[in-house]
C-alpha cells in the first residue's frame, strides 16, 4: 500500500462524512437563521424558540434522508472491505 491509496481512502473518507453532515447541518442552519431573524424582528430572545425548531428540522431530515445516509455509508465500507487483499498485496 502506497502513499497515494491513503490519501484516496482518506480523500472518500472525507467526502462521505462531509457529504452525511452536510445533509443533516445545512437545513438546521438555514432554521436557525430564520428562527435569529424572527426573533431579531420581534425582540423575543427565548432560548427554546431557536432550540425546538432546529431539533425537530434534523430529526425530520434523519427520517426522510436516514435511508440514503445509510446507503452511502455502507457502500464506502463495502467499497472498504472488498478492497483490502487488493491494499495488503
């Protein structure tokens, strides 16, 4: 095993961990700057108003998107597995 293959296997790495964070970080974000804009709009500095819609935003993403995540995640390691005796000789 080479130095090439360890930056590819760590390259995929960091695309499937940035691919499943993404999905589930971006659409909290994208509610939590609305929710920071209604309450800068209104001046209601309650800490739960921006907390309950960002966590129902990801539970709703993990259950529509989970299946995908799931997907991706066990194609990479099955890409992984299969391709040990190809990294050891």
């Amino acid at each position: 095993m080479d130095q090439d293959t360890i930056i590819d296997i760590g390259q995929q790495a960091l695309e499937v961990t940035t691919a499943l964070g993404a999905a589930v970080l971006l659409p909290a974000l994208l509610v939590g700057l609305l929710v920071a804009t209604f309450q800068a709009a209104t001046q209601i500095n309650e800490m739960t108003l921006s907390f309950i819609p960002k966590l129902l935003v990801v539970v709703v993403v993990m259950m529509i998107a989970g299946p995908w995540m799931l997907r991706v995640l066990m194609n990479f390691t099955l890409n992984l597995f299969e391709s040990i005796p190809e990294l050891i000789g």
